[in-house]
C-alpha cells in the first residue's frame, strides 16, 4: 500500500483545482493562501500546456493565458519553494506528460520532492507507461482488470472522474459511480476523490457523500477568467460548507 | 533485422510508441487492439476488404515507368506507384476502408475522423456512406476556410464537419478535439484515424491497411525490372504512405528508403524525443515542451508529430529523412505536371522534388520508386492563388 495524503484522514477533502500563472504567477500565489483560507484542503495545480488533451474550453482557455506570459515548469516549481515557506497545504500538480519528459523525468520526481510537491497527476501517462506512483484516474469506462492495476500502482489517493469526457462544469454526472467506487474498494483503502464536472454545492455534497473528497476545478477557473476574486473566495466557502453539512 | 514484430505487445517501436491517453480512452483502445487482431485475420474480412479495394478503390494501382522524368535526369529508372488513381485521388481510402469494415464488425454505428486538407476526411465519409455509417470530421477552422471544396465535399458524402476553433485552429487541434469527443464517446463510436500516428494500436493499424503499397509496388517492379527497386522515396507528415510504401522492403538491405518532410514541419529532421497524441515519437516542441505550430504549404503535411515507426526508422538508420522547402515541392509539383501530365499532390512533390538530389547520383541501371500519394486537383485553386 503506497501513502496517503493525510490530509483525508480528517475530513472529506475539498481539492481545489487553478492553473499556474492564469492570469500571472502573482496571482496564483495570492490565489493559493485565499483557497486555502477559504476552505480548500489541497491545491491542485495545473501546468499549462498548448494541447491539454483531458481538458474542455474552460481549462484549455487558462492554459493559452498563462502560455502568454511564458510560464514553464521550472517557474512553477520555483512559486512552489515560494510559498512553501508560508504555508503547509498540500500541493498536487496537474500535467500533460510531455511537460515532465521535456523536464527530465527523474529530475521532475527529485524536484518535486526538494520544492515540497505532495503528488502528480499525469493524464496522459497511464500506469502501464511508468514505474512512478503517481495519483492515476480511474474513469466511467475503466474496466476492472484496469481499476485493479490503478488501485496498486497509486499514491497519495485515486482520481475518480466522474464522467466520461473532459473537464468541464456539468449538470449530470455519471450514474455507475457508486459501482465504481465499489470496485476500487476491493483493490485499495486509498482515499478516492472524484473529479471533472462538479461545478455547485449540492453536487459537491452528492459526490463527498460518495467518496471520499471532491475536486472542483473548471467552475473556479471560469470566475477567475472573468477576474471575479471575491466570488472564488464566496464559492469555496460554499463548497466547503456544503461538503461538511453533508458528512 | 526482423521488422514484422513490431510494435511489440504494448504497442512500443523501440523506445517510440505506446499509449499516452487519458484513463477515459484506455478500455477503448484495448478493446480496438483486441478485435482489430482477432478480426483481421478472419479469412472473411480479407476477402471483403480485398473486394472492395478492387471494386470500389480501384486496386491495384499502376507502378507507372514516368519516361520523361526519367529521361530529364538521365540516370534511374523513375517509376511512380499511382497513389492518386484510387477512388478519392489519394492512398487515403486504403486505411478508412478498411478502418470502417471493422467498425461495422464492431458494431460501432458513429464514425469520428480529425483533417487536416480534408483528404481523409473525404475519404472517411466516402466509407462511410458506402457503408451507412454516422461520419463527423473534425477539422480546424483556419483549415475549413482554406479547404471550402473538401468541405463541402465531405457534405455531399453526408458527413458533418465541425470546425475546431480551440489553439493554432489546425489539424493538430482537429485530432485533440476528436480525442476529446472519442473519451465521451467510446462506447458507440470509432475512431477513425487518418495517419500512422497516436495512441497502439493506430500507428500498427494504419500502417497495416498501407502496406498494400508496397506489397503491390515490390511485386510490379519485380515483374517489370526482374530485381528490387535501388531506392524508395515518399513523402512523410504523420507518414502513412510512405510506412506502406516502405515496410513490405525493410529486411531487403538493398533497398534504401527516403522519407522527405516539409522543412516547416520537419518533425524528424527538426525535433526531438516527446510524447503528442498519445504517442512517444519525435516532435517539434519549445525547450519548455510546448507543442510548435508548424508552416507547409503542404496542409497533409503540415503536422508536429510523426509516426512512432519512422521515429524508430530513422533511429536504427533503415530509413534516412530529409526536409524540402515550399519552393522545391513547388518546383516538383509543375515539373511531374509539364513532364508526365499527372499533377500531384503538393504532399506527393514532395518526394517529386527531391528526385532533384537524388536522381543525379544514380546510374542507369539503378531505379527509383516514388510513391505519388495523391492527385493535386485539390491544390489547383491555391498554387493560382500564390
């Protein structure tokens, strides 16, 4: 059994997903303590890419922002060893695999560890393409032969998407979560948050019910696209208090 | 050397290939890979493919001696393999053919496909109405406007075209947007893919429908020169032509292979190791890993990536690569059009052009293959344009 993030062992965990430098990296900076202010347990970072395969409009749009500005890898691991000395929230990043190759893979895995990085979700490398233990998806379609390898090959928890697709905010999310969950269950105690797709409180409620944390991310995204700080603020709290209410 | 392994198991040519895909996608390529190797040796689906390869595609295509290039450069012996002769002027419809036949073996009743010129696209909505399937293409919006005929086309045949108006608006957004509707999709729907690229088993499977290329091009030259060919060229953008042309010649250590790229989107001559729709291969990339947009006049080769196999080529040193620059497809494009009546492809004067360095080095006893993937009608109204 790899680690956990202990962070789980508390309460159902509110992780809550920004891409690194949209608008700047300054914001992202300011963005990390006023989540974490406001309720958020992890801060999931994505790393733009030009071609985030796994990602709607949403996403793919704070992707080419933050590209404007030029921000790589290397800046992203350097506003990390920043805020570090202020704070202890666990930092996930989010990254297509090509980002970590160009980067150096195990120089990406030495780096993530000197910074302070809690853990690594690729989406585009399944666990048959590396021997690292990253946190891997386990999705709607996965089969049971996959969520068996999934469950062994984890860290830190598994990321359930919740629907078949992209990242996104929806109204409907997958009906065969429950038989999903179960089915990790049977492979692995790690905790399972689900992600993609959860974009208000009640869902997010329905989904900690579930499992065992939520993701948000594309919903957040889009208020910061449209520079609505106080609003990310007011809606993580929200999440927050519809998570606790519920469990 | 043994070339017909490969990919092994996992889909991996070397250190190239694989699957670099989202969880989503993952159950749908390993339901792919097994039905396409169970269904593809059914004696009943090569005899339906071979059907309609013959009666609809018009196969085989001629391996035409072009006597007046030939004489121009005063060595080889120049033959070309008359790509552009099939039913929808390209090699193209050998792989949607037979792509869509397993479809419909599958069960699967809506087709995506990404374009880029729109040549597979048409080719896919051809298979698709012969076959009575739902056809989508994806094609980027800069490509839409610059294709209007192709697209237009692909309405005719009953598909829809959806532009894609997501990054540089061009084929490489068309395949993330197609791979983005297939991870929603995967249960009812087939992807069609038009290249020897992405995730296993695409870059085995394209390339398998390809290799009719070669095997009828080694055949009719053996039948008309009484030996192999001395050289194979083609040209390369994900490299779908020229794996067909080459593959059925890899363990003949006579024969050598030249694969040419355009120069703005050399992938092979320019770029380097990393991973781009689901596949490890080489591409053009920033220093920080971002994906370049890439220039040709050529839009079927105007791509960041290539195939996982030609990266593997090029690595082991069985095929060499090289780049031609827009002026000598160009120049290669009027030439075959003045010397041999046959307006080629811009994609296809790729190859023409560099005939330009080769030919001269050879003798007369040598001979050149060059594989003229399709017909340049398409690229008519845009060479006036310039």
């Amino acid at each position: 059994m790899r680690k956990r993030l202990e962070i789980f062992n508390k309460r159902k965990a509110l992780i809550t997903y920004i891409t690194a430098g949209d608008p700047s990296l300054a914001a992202t900076e300011k963005l990390i303590f006023q989540l974490e202010a406001s309720g958020a347990d992890i801060i999931e970072l994505g790393i733009p890419f030009s071609d985030p395969l796994a990602d709607g409009p949403v996403i793919q749009a704070s992707h080419q922002r933050a590209l404007k500005k030029d921000v790589a890898l290397a800046d992203v691991f350097k506003l990390v060893a920043k805020v570090r000395q202020k704070t202890q929230i666990p930092i996930c990043f989010m990254l297509s695999f090509n980002l970590v190759l160009k980067y150096g893979l195990e120089k990406f895995y030495d780096k993530m560890k000197e910074v302070g990085v809690n853990g690594v979700i690729i989406p585009d490398l399944p666990p048959e393409e590396t021997t690292h233990h990253n946190i891997f998806l386990v999705a709607p379609t996965s089969t049971e032969h996959r969520i068996k390898l999934i469950a062994e090959r984890s860290a830190g928890f598994i990321y359930l998407v919740s629907v078949a697709g992209i990242t996104g905010q929806r109204e409907q999310l997958a009906g065969n979560l429950r038989s999903v969950i179960g089915k990790i269950r049977k492979y692995t105690d790690l905790p399972i948050a689900i992600g993609f797709g959860i974009s208000n409180p009640k869902q997010a409620a329905e989904m900690a019910n579930l499992a065992d944390g939520v993701i948000v991310g594309s919903a957040i995204v889009d208020l910061i696209a449209r520079k609505k700080y106080q609003q990310v603020e007011k809606f993580v709290r929200s999440l927050r208090v519809a998570i606790d209410a519920d469990s | 050397m043994k070339f017909s392994g490969l990919p092994d198991k996992s889909g991996h040519f070397g250190k190239f290939g694989g699957r670099f895909v989202p969880e989503t996608l993952m159950p749908a390529l390993e339901e792919l890979t097994e039905k396409y190797c169970e269904i593809r040796k059914e004696p009943e689906f090569k005899e339906e493919l071979n059907y309609y390869l013959e009666n609809y595609v018009g196969r085989p295509t001629p391996l035409y001696f072009a006597e007046r290039l030939t004489k121009e450069f005063g060595g080889p012996r120049i033959y070309l393999k008359r790509e552009d002769l099939n039913h929808t002027g390209a090699h193209k419809i050998n792989n949607t053919i037979g792509q869509l036949l397993l479809a419909r073996k599958m069960g699967k009743k809506r087709i995506i496909a990404e374009t880029g010129a729109g040549q597979h696209g048409v080719a896919t909505a051809t298979a698709a109405a012969l076959f009575n399937l739902e056809c989508i293409v994806y094609m980027g919006e800069e490509d839409v406007r610059r294709q209007a005929l192709n697209v237009y086309r692909m309405k005719l045949l009953g598909a829809k075209v959806v532009p894609v108006k997501s990054g540089s608006r061009t084929l490489k957004d068309a395949v993330n947007e197609t791979l983005r509707d297939w991870m929603a999709s995967s249960t009812d729907t087939f992807y069609c893919l038009g290249s020897c690229v992405g995730p296993h088993p695409y870059p085995m499977m394209v390339r398998d429908f390809q290799l009719v290329i070669g095997e009828e091009a080694k055949k009719q030259h053996l039948a008309i020169e009484r030996k192999l060919p001395d050289y194979l060229v083609a040209c390369v953008g994900g490299g779908s032509n020229s794996i067909g042309l080459f593959h059925p010649f890899l363990e003949d250590k006579t024969v050598k292979m030249i694969g040419v790229e355009a120069y703005g989107a050399a992938s092979i001559s320019n770029g380097s190791f990393g991973v781009l729709h689901g596949a490890l291969a080489d591409i053009l990339q920033t220093k920080t890993g971002q994906i370049k947009t890439t220039h040709s006049i050529s839009a079927g080769l105007d791509y960041s990536g290539v195939g996982p196999e030609h990266s593997y080529l090029r690595e082991i040193s069985r095929v060499e690569y090289t780049a031609v620059t827009d002026r000598q497809a160009l120049q290669g494009f009027k030439k075959l059009s003045k010397l041999e009546g046959i307006i080629p492809a811009l994609e296809s004067a790729h190859a023409i052009a560099y005939l330009e360095k080769l030919a001269p080095k050879l003798t007369r006893a040598q001979s050149i293959v060059v594989c003229l993937s399709g017909r340049g009608d398409k690229d008519a109204e845009e060479i006036r344009n310039l």
